[in-house]
C-alpha cells in the first residue's frame, strides 16, 4: 500500500439511507469531468480511458467516467450537495492483466470520506455511498495502490450527486481555491455628478448620432454642451445627443451635468472620420443567457434593466441580438418555424421578433443602440436562416431597422470556402474551417464592404475564432473587433485559457480595431438555462480587471433581470471601466512571468500606466513586488487602487516595493501615475 494513502485506513464511512430523496440529480459526467489531471491517456465522459464502453467485471455501464490512476478530480460544491452515489472498478479494457491495481477515494474539504479499498483486473464494481451535507470542495482520486500506474484503468459508473436544488458544479483537475463569499470593492457612487465612459467617439459623416452622456448623480440632472458642433443636438433631460455630421472633422465639446448638490464638466471628442468604435464597445449580448431561447420580450427586458439598474450611466450602450431571431431550417419548435425570406429575397425574423424596427426604435428611444447576429453561410450556428448570398440585401436590412452592430459568424461557410456544393441542403452548421487565407477572409470582406455602403454606422465585429490569424487582416475588411477564439464558458480554465493567452494579437488593437476573447460570464449564464455564474468572486474580478486590461469589448453576457449586487459592483467600477475606454486603445500585454504570477501592463493617453498583477495560484500569494526593471518604469510613481478607487501608496522605483496581497485566482489592479 502506498503509505499516502494509508492514512485512510480505519476511517468509518458515513453511508445512507437508500430512500433519500432530493430536488435534483447531477450526474458526474454532466461535469467537466475531461479537465481531470490523471497519470495516463485523455479523461472520458461515459466511457473508459481508452474510448471503449464502460465495462467492470463484465458488466457494461452506460454513465460514468472513464480516467486512470493517479487521477484527481476536484469538484466546487459549495455545499450545494447531500450526496455522492457511484459504482468504481477497473476497467476490463485491460484484459485481466495483473498489474492493474487501484485504490478510489472520495475525499471532502481535505478529509477522506470513503475509499474502495484496493481493486484490480475482474473484479466486480464496487458501490459507494457518501454523505456530502456542509462539503465545500470534493476530490475524487484515483491512487495506483502503492504498485505503480500501469495497466491502472479507472472507471467511476453510474456515478451522480444528489443535491437540495444544485443544478450543477465546477469541476476541475487543478485545486481549487477555498470558498469566498462574494465582497464588493466598488465604493457607492456619490450623489454628485459625475460623468464616466469614453472621452472620445467617433461617427461617419452622414451617419445618424446617437450618444447618451453617461453621468452617475442624484437625478433629477440637467445636462448641457460647450461648442456643441452644428447639426447635433443634446437633450438637456436625458443627456442624448442626437442628429447628424455632414462632413469630416474633429471637435472638443464639453460636457456639463448639474444636479441639485453640484456640477461635472468632462472634455469629450468627437471625430467625424471613417472610423468608429473608437473605444471597445460596451454593452449586452443575448446568447450567454439565453441562446436559443431568445425573444423580443426578453430583448427588451435586457434594454430596460441596463437603464434602471444605472449600467447605462457608465457607458453601457449596446443591446445585441445573438442567433435565433431568424426561421431555424429543422426546429420542432413552432415559433421558430415560417418562410426564411421573402419573394424578394429579403430576411424573415421569426414569430419571436414581430418587429424588428420597432425594436430597434425602442431601444434607440432608451438612448441605446441595438444589434443583430448573422453568418455568411447559409445557416447560423444554430441552424437558423443566415446571410450566404443575401450579404447586400441583409445589410441593407440591418439599416433599414436601425441596427448599429453586426455579430458575423462563420458557421456552415467551411463547406463553401472549400468548394463545397453550395446549393446541398444539408450544409453542416460545423464542420471545415478555412482551407486558405483568402478563403477565411473573402465572406467577411463581402459583408464589411455592404455595411459600409449603408448610411448608418454599423459595428462590424467578426466572430470566426481567431481563424488565419484575423487580427492581421480584421481592419482590412472594416472590421471593427473580431473573436480570438472559441466560445467562453463560466469556468475558470476556460475564462484564464482564453485571457491570459491573447499577447500574440494584442499589437493589433487600436481605436477601431479590437481584440475580443468572448462576452463576460459574470451574473446568471447559463446558454438557455440560466445559473449563477461558476467563477469564485476573485475570478470574476480578474475576468473583468483582464477584460478591461485587454480593451476588449465587453458584452454582459447574464440574464440582466436578476443583476445581483456584486455583478452590479463589478460592471459599474468607472475607473475600472476607464482602462477598457482608454483613448489611446492600447492593449495590455503580459510583462512578467514568475511562477502563478502574471503582470499586465497597459499605456494609458494620461501617460500613466495600468499594471495587473495576477495570481494564478489556487493559494493566496503575498509578494514584495520590486522588479519594476520589467515593467520599464523608472521614477516616482502615485500608485491606485482601480477597484476601491484610493490611493494605495508612493513609490520611487529606485528604494521601494510594493507590498501585494493577491487573492487565490485573483488581481490587484493598479494604475500608476508619475508624480511629475
Ligand atoms: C457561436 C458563437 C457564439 C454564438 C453562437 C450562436 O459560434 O461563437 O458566441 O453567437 O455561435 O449560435
């Protein structure tokens, strides 16, 4: 026996009644239960380590994992579940061989609860009955019995927790950081005015403009503008402005907001140009909470929350549709059933989205903008109607309603980049990527060019996972941001996979041109069925700090009807939200390596710096930073805290350091200011 694991000897089990009930099932491989670290081979959902059927002393299981010795799996349960149920063997894949020996733990908050004793090649599965009430993170391990790992293949079957509501949990191969409660950085707004967001914006000429002033303050407030340029007007009580730019130039207005305790001036530029997303865009995206099952009422619901919950006053703008708002080619789904286009050829909303003008003018109406989602193959990802031959008539379309932004995708265009019939009926929705360079960019130059055509400024961000390197050629086709990679989802190894590995792209961003790692996962997600996020908070404050670091886009992804304090405190930190609006649209880039900790650097236009410091680490990490050689910082700096907006401390690069408290998984974010 392998004397780590001995320790477990003599432990009492705590097993259970049979006839537990509770509110809900969640089975082990509905988990991501492929992020296990093991010894050998990939981890595999419902079948053995080596891809075959689930198959323990001769007997064939459907459900269950299939992993090999030493294997560790961590589950986040928050003391969400009552119970653990499961069946554990070797696998038979190993044909009786004799050196298959193994030993399974269920271990909770670092106290072994069960173990199976050891098993090897024939034996028959091994039940298991765990009491998990109060456990807050569980471990399910493999050991290799003390004899080594061959021949060690691991099956956990017919393996489920029973919970008292729970609909599902994090897991994951790396430790995982003890619980925190969620805590808020964000101080309280003051009642005075102030006004937030990007100091720059730009429009094309001709274009209709639409900017709302994004001013925090005791309402009721009364805006107004210095050296306002002729042919826009600024509504005093709502603070949009509004009309047109008929030709090209730049002007410095200043901004005014006054309320009953005081006045707030900001200098804002306005650059009537060719380009637009001057700053990252901000707003609301559909797809993270509702995926398929969007609809208008919801859309709206969406545009209302952003402005009642005050989002709106820190530069919250956009509201996007994502896919489903078109006729899907086989749902059973009777809403989502009707023509695709009309005898004109033009797109057909489905029954969801009634009106799609009216939409757009309702959303306008908030002082916000709206958006639309489309593919250049001739079905979205979903599978719903999309623009493939159509591109011109679809932008017109966009206009037409008074949309300001396109998500383009690539779905089901892989088959017609590489010569595929294009008239087949059954296009795959996924399926080939791009054979060629000029094949990954000629869908997104079709559609770049008809946008610019329209007498309205649409937002042309590309949405083809970082194919051919699109951030080299993104601009090129009048893309405003485009995706570096695939879809996000609320965990922490796929939100620090994807933003701690954007550097390769980050010399392409500039104002116009953006980098997008994919929509906040922050607040209820849950693609169609909504939970509360799986981040811990310290991993939603690096999501949002690195997001902001990266100048990103940033598109709340949660269902904006249940915004939660603390998401709220998260979206709505101005100086925070400053970095991402930054106007000389630098992106951060990673500027220290050493062991969990990443320092990101970013130059803002006042000459000062933004640095992140984060600790990949699952255990806090207290440093003295010093190393200020690697950030290129010399002199005398005023350091702030972004997140609680006060000043931390001085510092002369040649005598001091920085004293860093980094949470687990976490960031201290800073900006350092010269003090001359
Ligand atoms: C994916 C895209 C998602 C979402 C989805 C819609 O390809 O990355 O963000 O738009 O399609 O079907």
């Amino acid at each position: 026996m392998n004397s780590r694991f001995s320790f477990v000897l003599g432990l009492s089990l705590a097993v259970l009644a049979p006839q537990t009930v509770s509110a809900e099932t969640v089975w082990l491989d509905q988990l991501d239960v492929r992020s296990a670290i093991q010894g050998w081979g990939e981890p595999h959902k419902n079948k053995s380590v080596e891809g075959h059927a689930l198959t323990i002393g001769g007997k064939e299981f459907t459900r269950g994992f299939g992993t090999h010795a030493e294997s560790i799996l961590n589950i986040n349960l928050g003391g969400g579940a009552q119970s653990f149920f499961a069946s554990v063997g070797v696998d038979d894949e190993v044909n009786s061989n004799a050196q298959s020996s193994v030993e399974f733990f269920v271990i909770g908050d670092g106290k072994t609860l069960w173990s199976s004793g050891v098993l090897r090649a024939n034996d028959a599965a091994k039940s298991c009955e765990v009491e998990l009430s109060g456990v807050k993170s569980l471990t399910l391990k493999v050991g290799d019995a003390g004899d080594g790992v061959n021949f060690d293949h691991a099956d956990w079957v017919d393996a489920k927790f029973e919970t008292a509501g729970a609909k599902t949990f994090v897991a994951s191969g790396e430790e995982i950081p003890d619980p925190v409660a969620p805590y808020i950085l964000t101080p309280n707004q003051p009642a005075t005015p102030r006004i937030n967001g990007a100091s720059v914006f730009g429009v094309r000429p001709g274009s209709p403009f639409l900017f709302t002033i994004p001013a925090t303050g005791e309402r009721p407030m009364k805006f107004s503008a210095k050296n306002l340029p002729n042919g826009l007007k600024l509504d005093a009580k709502t603070g949009h402005i509004t009309g047109v730019l008929k030709t090209k130039g730049e002007f410095i207005v200043t901004l005014r907001a006054k309320n009953s305790l005081g006045t707030a001036e900001k200098k804002f530029r306005i650059v009537v140009g060719d380009q637009i997303a001057l700053t990252p865009p901000m707003g609301w995206n559909s797809w993270n909470c509702f995926a398929g099952a969007v609809s208008e009422e919801r859309v709206k619901s969406a545009a209302d929350a952003l402005v009642k919950s005050g989002l709106i006053n820190h530069g919250w703008t956009y509201i996007n549709v994502d896919d489903f708002w078109q006729n899907h080619r086989d749902s059973q789904d009777p809403t989502l059933r009707g023509k695709f286009r009309d005898e004109k050829g033009f797109i057909v909303p489905n029954s969801r989205f009634p009106d799609m003008k009216g939409l757009a003018d309702y959303i306008h109406y908030l002082g916000l903008k709206a958006g639309l989602y489309s593919s250049p193959g001739p079905w979205t990802c979903g599978g719903c109607a999309a623009s493939w031959q159509h591109e011109e008539q679809d932008a017109q379309t966009y206009a037409q309603w008074g949309f300001d932004y396109l998500k383009y995708d690539w779905c089901s265009y892989g088959e017609i980049a590489s010569g595929g019939d294009p008239n087949a009926k059954n296009i795959p929705l996924w399926g080939k990527t791009a054979t060629n360079d000029a094949g990954a960019i000629y869908p997104y130059k079709v559609m770049g060019k008809f946008l610019r055509e329209q007498k309205r400024d649409i937002i042309f961000s590309l949405c083809q996972y970082g194919m051919a390197d699109v951030w080299n050629w993104g601009g090129s086709v009048n893309g405003n941001c485009w995706r570096t990679t695939g879809d996000i989802v609320d965990t922490w190894r796929s939100m620090s996979g994807i933003g701690f590995k954007q550097d390769k792209a980050a010399p392409f961003a500039k104002p116009g041109n953006w980098n997008d790692p994919d929509m906040l996962i922050v607040g209820q997600v849950g693609w169609g069925r909504t939970h509360p996020t799986r981040l811990t908070p310290d991993e939603q404050y690096t999501h949002i700090s690195l997001w902001c670091l990266l100048s990103a886009p940033l598109l709340i992804g949660c269902d904006m009807t249940k915004l939660d304090d603390f998401t709220l405190s998260l979206l709505s930190n101005d100086e925070v939200l400053a970095l991402d609006q930054d106007a000389l649209g630098k992106e951060a880039r990673c500027v220290l390596t050493n062991g969990d900790l990443r320092v990101y650097e970013k130059e803002l236009e006042d000459g000062g710096r933004a640095l992140g410091f984060f600790n990949l680490g699952a255990k806090p990490a207290n440093l003295d930073f010093n190393n200020f050689a690697a950030l290129n910082l010399t002199g005398t700096f005023h350091v702030r805290d972004l997140w609680r907006q006060k000043n931390a401390a001085t510092v002369d690069t040649a005598k001091d350091s920085l004293p860093l408290t980094i949470p687990a998984h976490g960031v201290v974010l800073y900006k350092l200011a010269p003090t001359k």
